[in-house]
C-alpha cells in the first residue's frame, strides 16, 4: 500500500527552472535568502503546479502578480488552462495571454 505524505516539497530550484524554460526572468526579493528569485518561486501556487499540472490549486493568499505572470506564460507555454483558487475567486489563465478572475458567489 502506498503511503501518503502530509506534505510534498519541490525544490525551488525545479520551479526556476520551470520558469527559465518559458524565458521567464528571475525575480528578486528581499526575502530571497541567499538564492535570487528564491522567494518568489517558493509560492504556493507554483509549487502545487509542479506537483499537479492537471490540478486546481487552492491557496490561502491573493495571487501575487508574479504568480499571475508565471500562469499566464504557462497556459501559453503548455497550451493548457490553468486555474488557481485564491481568496478573491477562481483565476482562469487561457493559453495566449487571457486571464478571468470569477468571483465567488455570496449564498
Ligand atoms: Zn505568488
């Protein structure tokens, strides 16, 4: 029987990798901790892709704009929509660029 983790960890290094393969830039931030582009490519969002890229993501964060630049290449690079679900509603990114935020309904 297989075992479950709790949790599964991606290397930063396979999501900057992810992202030199679309000519994505590196992007710098104080919190980066000794590696360029470290924080950034640590974000939920983008790990839960690497692990899932069929998947929906959930986070608990509004998407960064980094995060919305990452899937909007990706949906073009994969030719694959991609959905994210973070607290303002479902991202939907569309191969060649389109992005829809739906907002959740009120019940
Ligand atoms: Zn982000």
């Amino acid at each position: 029987m297989r075992k479950t983790r709790a949790f599964e960890k991606v290397n930063v290094d396979d999501v900057a990798a992810k992202r030199a393969g679309m000519g994505m830039p590196i992007r710098t931030h104080g919190l980066d901790v000794g590696q360029p582009g470290r924080y950034y490519n640590s974000h939920a969002e983008k790990q839960a892709e690497l692990i899932n890229p069929d998947g929906l993501h959930t986070v608990s964060r509004e998407t960064c704009d980094d995060c919305v630049d990452f899937f909007g290449r990706l949906a073009t690079h994969d030719n694959q929509v991609k959905r994210d679900a973070d607290p303002n509603g479902l991202n939907v990114f569309h191969p060649g660029g389109k992005r829809e935020v739906l907002p959740y309904e009120d019940d």
